[in-house]
C-alpha cells in the first residue's frame, strides 16, 4: 500500500529530524512530538518499551500515561504479543482495554520490531471514534520503520 501525501511528507519530515542522531531516546522522544503535534485529532502519542514481560512508558505527549503494562493485556500489550498493528474504532469494545485517559475513544498500536525481537510499540489514542484507519495503520508501520532504522536500538 502506498501511503498519503500526508504520511509521506509526515515521514520525510521524521527522517529529516532523525538525520545525524542514533539515539533511541532522543528519535522516539522527537517522533512523538512531532506525530502529537501533526496528525488531527490525537490525545495522546507514545511509546512502550519492553521490558522483561512489561512493556514500560517511554516517551509521550499528551496526559500522564499508564506506566506499565503486561504483554497480552490491553491494546498495547496485545499488539505486543500478537506483532501486528491493532486499530481499534471504539476502545469501549475492546476486550481488556486500559483506560489511561477517559476522554480516549479509539486507538491504533503499532508493535516495534527488530528481526525478531519485539522492542516495544507506538500507541496513538484519539478522542474521537473511528479516528484510525486503513491510511493511519500504513503510515504508521512506515514511520515505526523509518525510526527503527535511522535509531540504534
């Protein structure tokens, strides 16, 4: 799938920001700010780092987050274990869900992984039902690459 003018000026926009720095925090520290501060819509945009079986706040923008969150448990955790991306229309219908912010009405989660190793997972929660889509899912997964691969991990 090709991705939308949006997410493809998005991207070179991420990888620009990225140019001459490696460091995790730093890159996955600049994507969430520039994806919380870009895309319509959004209460909040981080990451997850795994942790032994947890995955662990990384860096965000929005409200103070949950800071630990079991692997299978969730839209993170699950996305987690199950390595694929997860969008979720209503979270109020999503088996398990961790309500981090009440005002949270759909989410998308996309798993980080290196070879076979899962790092962690980006998480983008919005206000508004239906907020993600096919288009998000697949500018997403290309923006969680770009960081993966202009970042030491």
């Amino acid at each position: 799938m090709s991705l939308s003018p949006a997410y493809s000026q998005l991207l070179r926009e991420l990888v620009s920001v990225f140019e001459g720095e490696r460091d995790w925090i730093a890159n996955t520290a600049n994507c969430a700010a520039l994806l919380f501060q870009t895309l319509p819509d959004l209460n909040w945009a981080g990451f997850y780092f795994l942790r032994g079986n947890d995955l662990v706040l990384g860096p965000f923008q929005g409200k103070p987050a949950c800071v630990r969150i079991p692997l299978g448990k969730g839209v993170c955790g699950t996305a987690g274990i199950r390595r694929e991306t997860i969008v979720v229309p209503d979270v109020h219908q999503f088996p398990g869900h961790i309500a981090c912010d009440s005002a949270s009405q759909s989410e998308i989660v996309v798993p980080l992984i290196v070879g076979t190793r899962l790092i962690g997972v980006l998480d983008l929660d919005s206000p508004i039902l239906n907020r993600f889509s096919a288009d998000d899912a697949a500018g997403l997964a290309a923006i969680a690459q770009a960081l993966l691969d202009c970042s030491d991990v």
